[in-house]
C-alpha cells in the first residue's frame, strides 16, 4: 500500500514536470497546463496509473502531429500554437469524468478509450491531413486546408493510426486485457467520434451556432457513448 502511494506520488511529480515542459515548449498555456495536471492527478488516484499514461500518450501524439509542417501551416494561417484550458477541458473532460467514476468497471473503460481515441484520432486527422486537398464532409466540395468540417484521404488514415494506437497502448497497458476488444473499441470510436467532429463543424460551427471547443466535446462524447456501447 505504502509502495503504491510512494509510486503515485512520483507520477504526480512527473505530471508537474510534464506541465512545466508543455508551457514552457508553449504547446498549453499557463491555466491549460494546471488544468492538465489536475486531471492527470484525479486519474493517477482514482484509476490508476496506467490510464494517466494513455492520456499522456494522447498528448505526445497530439504535440507531434501539431508540430508537422508547422511552416506550411504558418503560410496557410491554420497553425493552432498553444493551445489553451479550453482545449485541454474540451478534449480531456469526457476522459477524466470516465476514468474519475468509471474505475475499472468495463463499460466505463471503454467509454475512457473511446474518448481517448476520439481526442487522438481528430487531431492527428485535422494536423497531418492539411496538407492534403480536403473536402467537406456535407457536400464533398474541395475546400481550403483548415475549413471547419474538412475531411481527406489521408487525414482519416492518420486518425485512424492515432485510434488504433491508443487501442494498442491500452492493451499493452493492461487498461483492458483483451488486444482485440481494445483496438475494436479505439478504432471504431475513434473513427466514429472524428466523423462526428468533421460533421458537427460542417453544418454547426461554420454557421456559428457552436464553436471548436463544443465540438470537440461533443466528439469525445460521441466516442465514450460508442466505446461504452462497444463493450456490452
């Protein structure tokens, strides 16, 4: 027991650290960061360390992807920066309220990869596929790189990677023990959760009814409810 809490606590380090390293690299801002590390320090105590880690994996995939083609992106005026408290709540809220209250009972660890996978998938999706001619996804018309509901070939198939990825993870993990059932539930609620996004910017936020933020909520809670699905 004393062990556990000696090894938790050394996690909880680590997250400062980690926190210190994404405001510093100017990746989150300073509220993004504290944010960060109080969920990450709610996971580590109620569900383990284990799911802290494929939030952390989530947000290494997240900082590469964003980091590729930064100068084409800068050209194009669709490079993000740092992001901040909004996006950490936005992407991460739905993952930390699962992992917070689910513990390890099934339906809510796959509403967690869901989730997880969602947040992955989007924006692994919307960071590598810009620099591919997208469509959008309501009519298929080509549109600007960077269009709110923008979708291509080759940003579904790095989102689709970044989901699997997380199902790889949270079977080597040992989040779930069956690799099968964990890249089932990554991939199809990664894949369906990004859809989801790509959708709801096409027809709600390039209208101004909501913004990013809500729906990137509204993707990983689309996720969750498909990763909970998927595993009764």
């Amino acid at each position: 027991m004393e062990e556990a809490l000696v090894i938790n606590w050394g996690y909880v380090i680590l997250l400062f650290v980690v926190g210190a390293i994404t405001y510093h690299r100017k990746a989150l801002d300073l509220l993004g960061s504290l944010f960060m590390i109080f969920m990450g320090v709610i996971i580590v105590f109620s569900a383990g360390v284990s799911w802290l880690l494929l939030i952390l994996l989530f947000l290494i995939l997240s900082l590469i992807s964003t980091r590729w083609k930064k100068q084409y992106k800068h050209s194009l005026g669709i490079y993000e920066g740092r992001r901040t408290a909004k996006n950490v709540i936005s992407n991460g809220i739905v993952a930390f309220i699962m992992a917070a209250f689910g513990g390890y009972y099934l339906p809510f660890v796959g509403g967690f990869i869901g989730a997880v996978a969602t947040a992955t998938a989007d924006t692994m999706a919307s960071e590598i596929g810009v620099i591919q001619e997208p469509r959008l996804i309501s009519s298929m018309k080509k549109v600007a790189p960077g269009t709110d509901g923008a979708i291509s070939v080759l940003g579904t198939a790095f989102g689709i990677v970044g989901a699997g990825l997380i199902g790889f993870a949270a079977f080597l993990l040992g989040i779930i023990h069956d690799p099968l059932l964990s890249l089932r539930i990554a991939v199809i609620s990664g894949t369906i959760g990004c859809f989801m996004d790509s959708f709801l910017g096409a027809v709600l936020e390039r209208r101004d009814f909501i913004n990013n933020e809500h729906v990137n909520l509204l993707a990983t809670v689309t996720g969750a409810i498909i990763g909970i699905l998927s595993t009764i």
